[in-house]
C-alpha cells in the first residue's frame, strides 16, 4: 500500500496472551497533518497505552483537543491522530459518535486486550476485514483500506470470485456492499464500529450514526449557509499545499468559491481538459476561476495518454468498477503540481437533488398510485407499446436504456428501491441473467442486508427525500467514494469531499422538501449558497461534469485490447460471465447498436480484467 503513504512506514506487535493470542498493527503514512516524527503511526497514547493506525482526517479534532485539554490532557502531537487516540482511551468506543470527518481505524486497547475497528458515517474512507476461514488457523481476522491488500497478504490462499459479483456488477457496474468481490472479503458498514477479542470473536457490533429519522425543523437557507461556510472552513485545515478539482459544474464552483472565500490566500484549482471539443470543459472552468480568483490550472488529456498509462489506470482500481478513472487521471496531474490534498464536489447532486432519478423515480411512482384502478397487465401492455415506439432494434442485443426499462418500472412503480434500482441498471433483467446466470440471491442487484438497511432507512420519507437517501447509500457511498478513494490514493493525493459531511447532512434533511428541491435538478439552494458573487450566466447550461470520452475511445485507440480480453472465453468464464452473451455484446457494440452505450461494455471489460489481474475466479 506504498501508493496510499508513501511518506513513511511502522509496525506494532502487541505481546501474545497466554494462548498465544495478539495485535499485529501496520501503517503507511501520507503525511497532511503535523509532519514531525511526533505524527507517526502505530501511535502509542502514552497515557492509556492504546495504540492505533488511522486513514483519513478529523475535521473537528481541535475542539475535541481543547476539550481534552480543558479536562488536564496534554498532547505532543500537533494532528488529529493523538486527539483521536487519547479520546478513545478516556472514552472507549462511545468516543466515536463525536467524530466528524472522513476515517477508517484500528485501534489496540492493551488493558482489555481488544480491538476496536470503526469507519465513517457517510462511507469516505473504507475498511475491509477477512476471517480466518479455518478455526484452529494462524490467524483470526486481517484488515486493510483495500482488497488487494488482503489478496496480497496470501492470508486467503486461491482467492475465489464471490459467486454474486457478476451479476452485481452487471446490475449496478460495482459489487455492492458490504460483500466485495473476493469470497470472504467484507466491507464495514458507513457509520459502524465493532470491537474484537484477541483471538477474533466479535464482542461488540453497533451503529454510531445512522441517517437521522424524518422530522425536525428549524432549517433555513441563512442557518444552511453558515453551516456549509463552516464545512469549508474545517476542511481546508492542512499542513501542506491544498488544490480544488473544478469541474465547471455547480458542485465544484461552489466548493472552490466558498474555498476562497474562506482561505487567506489564492486558492489552487485543476481543470481536466479533452482534446475532443464536446467533452472538453477547459474554456468554462477557465472562466470560472477567473471569476472567483483563484491560481488556475488546465491539464490536457488526449487519447494518447489514456491508451499509454490505462494499464496503470485500471491497476489502480481496488474493485471492479465501471467509475473512477477521470478521478485517476485528475489526481496523477494534481499530484505531479506539487498538492498533497485535493477539495472536490462530490455530492452535492445527493443532496439537493440534481440527478435525474429525483424528476423520473418519484414521477413514476406518482403516476402508479394515481391508476392503481387500472389492472396492473393493461399498465404493463401500455408501456411496452410505449417502450417499442420510443426505439427500435432488428439486432441481437435490444436496446437498454430507460424507455425500454418502462414496463419493468412500471411493474415495480409501488416499490422506490426497485424502481430506483431499475432506473440505474446498466441492462435489462433479460440480458443481466444471460449475462450473469448466478445471481447469488440478490434483490434488484442489491444484498438483502443491504436492502434491508435502506428500506429501514427510507421508511415514512417522502419520495423526494426516499430518492436522496439512497443517492448517498448507493449511487455516492458503493459507487462514487469508493472509487475515488482507490483513485486518488494511487496517486498519493487526500481527496476531501465538504459536501459529504455528516454535520451538513443533517442540516439539509432538516429543510423542507420545496427548499430543498425545488425546482428538480436546480439545486437553487447550492447556487444560492455557493455561488454567491458569480454570474449566474456561468453556470446557464446542460449539467456536465468530468466526464472522459470513452465511447469514441473504446471504438478507437482501445478497441484492440478490450476485444482480446472480451473475446477470451476462459478468462470471461472465470469472471462468472457467459462468453457467448458477452462475445454478442461485443459485436453489437462494435456495430454501433442502438441504445447500448460505452458504459456497459466498460463494467464487463473491467470486470474480466480484475480478476486476471488479481488472480480471483469463480
């Protein structure tokens, strides 16, 4: 994990009970905060003795330190670590709920012999754990920010392909949590904390953070603003150079204009620019910054480059994924300027509603209710004639958009999550069980604990409100931050994310729908907010963002290596997909097949090509 810190290294070993029973504690380090030896890690609190090893920052760790400090604690370390470190020996796991920020730890408890593993609210950072499957084994349980780590630890001996990440993939284009890829390779739960005895049985399991119940008031756009100036604010704290992806878009001009309204000095911001005239957002976000003041950087990425460094690209993904590469490529330019930490907007679309899925899912599910007086058959009936009228196709692959989608949301037009589910495949249940003939139990592409927790989770919220909390579970926490987690990290930048906070989280599910939504895909909110002091002109446009032109790429420059990996039947087979239906997609694509777009072949490719790499089959 060298790529995730490449600044330093450290290893703890507790000393055995009597059955032999200990801790083994390993670290790389990405220096950001309190650069001395003093901010190392494993960190041993010389107070209670604990020890931890700890990913990702804690925005609110000085007013936790003056508490501390208050209360007689004093402190050699200027970072967030040893604040978090000595809060956990004084308070034990209850500690955890007064986080906020992005985090993954494992923290050694040496009076009780135990270990606390924890991971954040809104699923930033992650943490993976692996059980010895053998109970008289060597080892009880292993952790680590990725996967490969663990395959690389030879701990799990021949890994073998989960016998539902095809069919998850196909579905949603990533292998849905908490299951990863790798049978016997989970993933912590956003907002979970577990303790574990020395010889592996778990002692403790709980929730510190769930999404906060519908209700409350008290919310309004003046309060909002404050608490997103002070989202800012916090999450510029660095002790080295800071830079913001601008995209040009809403998101990221609001981040970067609150950024410098907060900072002393010039802001830093990157802009990925494209060769190809359509996708290339240079010329805006140039414009943008100039605007807001801030010292601008374009990099220019041709087609080119992408094919001479892809390898090193897709390496770079933990798990298979059809998502993540532009955060790569981003990264690799913010990191070779001289910046260690970068600001981004993720999230803002989850949280004011600036995805489609908020104008369609709910429109739908109005419409269900409203003819539930017409017989569920002449519904279906009505929208395959709908659907056939909208595309047609003489070839083998029928288009999968969502026109063709109709009569199966229609089907399920009574349920948000499988209408939610539904809207986001990637293809049509037909095609997804050619494809994919084991599903391993899945539930419209989701695990049933999953599903569970978001029905749970969306329970008595209005359909606008229903569709943003599974935006942040989904579409955000399984998709977006995953990826640009294993993305960025190769690269050896911190990717900070203001819009995703649990403190700001809670604000915005504090306003009322129409403040909140409306109107659909606006974000007015945010604009009102973020881009306070800009012309609005700049941003009176088709929502974009970075976006890399991979279906003229694919065609092009890339062709010749996806089809190699395509067209290999054994490698296809062992990545649990049929080489038959993914040969004939193939050629559909090729031949330029209506309503098959770039990114379904991508999540096949990608798939097959991770588990070659990593030596994981079904």
């Amino acid at each position: 994990m060298v790529h995730r810190g490449p600044d330093g290294q450290g290893t703890w070993e507790s000393p055995p009970d009597a059955d032999g029973y200990g801790a083994l504690l390993c670290h790389r380090r990405l220096a950001i905060l309190d650069l001395s030896p003093a901010g190392a890690q494993p960190m041993v609190d010389p107070v209670s003795g604990h020890v931890i090893v700890f990913n990702g920052e804690i925005y609110n760790f000085q007013e936790l330190r003056q508490r501390l400090v208050a209360s007689g604690q004093t402190f050699r370390s200027t970072g967030d670590t040893a604040v978090l470190l000595r809060a956990l020996g004084t308070q034990g796991p209850d500690a955890v709920a007064s986080l906020r920020g992005m985090f993954a730890f494992a923290s050694w408890d040496p009076q009780r012999r135990q270990l606390l593993l924890a991971r954040d609210p809104l699923g930033i950072k992650p943490l993976y754990l692996a059980r010895c499957p053998d109970p008289s084994g060597e080892w009880s349980l292993a952790f680590a920010s990725e996967v490969r780590a663990l395959l690389a630890s030879g701990l799990l001996g021949k890994p073998r392909l989960r016998s539902e990440a095809a069919a998850s993939v196909v579905w949603n284009g990533f292998v849905a949590g908490p299951q990863t890829a790798v049978e016997g390779i989970e993933s912590l739960w956003p907002g979970q904390l577990r303790v574990y005895g020395g010889s592996g049985k778990e002692d403790l399991a709980r929730d510190f953070w769930t999404v906060p119940p519908p209700g409350g008031n008290g919310m309004d756009e003046a309060l909002l603003s404050s608490v997103l100036e002070e989202c800012l604010r916090i999450h510029l704290i660095s002790d080295v150079p800071l830079g913001v992806f601008l995209s040009g878009g809403i998101d990221s001009s609001a981040v970067a204009n609150l950024a410098q309204r907060a900072n002393r000095g010039p802001i830093h911001t990157f802009t990925l620019a494209f060769e190809e005239p359509a996708y290339n957002e240079g010329p805006i976000a140039r414009r943008i910054a100039e605007a807001i003041g801030t010292e601008h950087r374009e990099v220019v990425l041709t087609e080119q480059q992408v094919v001479n460094h892809l390898d090193e690209a897709l390496d770079s993904l933990d798990q298979p994924t059809f998502d993540g590469l532009n955060s790569y490529y981003m990264s690799h330019a913010v990191r070779q300027a001289g910046f260690t930490v970068a600001l981004v907007g993720t999230g803002g679309d989850e949280l004011f509603g600036g995805h489609a899925s908020f104008r369609d899912v709910p429109r739908l599910h109005r419409w269900a209710r409203r003819l539930r007086w017409v017989p569920r058959g002449a519904l279906e009936a009505g929208a395959r004639l709908v659907a056939s009228a909208m595309q047609l196709s003489n070839g083998a692959i029928p288009p999968q958009t969502r026109w063709a989608k109709l009569p199966g949301m229609v089907r399920r037009a009574d349920d948000l999550i499988g209408l939610y589910q539904l809207a986001y495949a990637l293809f049509l249940p037909d095609l997804q069980r050619t494809l994919a003939p084991v599903d391993g139990g899945l539930v419209d592409g989701l695990p049933a604990a999953l599903r569970a927790r978001l029905e749970q989770e969306i329970r008595a919220r209005t359909p606008l409100a229903a569709i943003s909390v599974l935006e942040q579970r989904l579409f955000l926490a399984e998709r977006l931050l995953r990826d640009n987690d294993a993305a960025s990290m190769a690269a050896s930048i911190e990717q900070r994310l203001p819009l995703v906070d649990k403190v700001l989280f809670e604000a915005v599910l504090r306003l009322p729908d129409a403040a909140r939504y409306q109107p659909v895909l606006q974000k007015a909110a945010l604009r009102r907010i973020g881009l306070r002091g800009l012309d609005p002109a700049l941003f009176d446009r088709p929502k974009s963002g970075f976006v890399l032109p991979f279906d003229r790429w694919i065609r092009r420059g890339l062709s010749k290596a996806i089809g190699q990996t395509l067209l290999d039947p054994v490698a296809v087979s062992g990545a649990g997909l049929s080489p038959t239906a993914v040969r004939q997609l193939w050629q559909a694509f090729l031949d330029g097949a209506p309503g098959l777009y770039w990114s379904r072949i991508w999540a096949i490719y990608v798939l097959v090509r991770w588990c070659l790499r990593h030596g994981v089959h079904r």
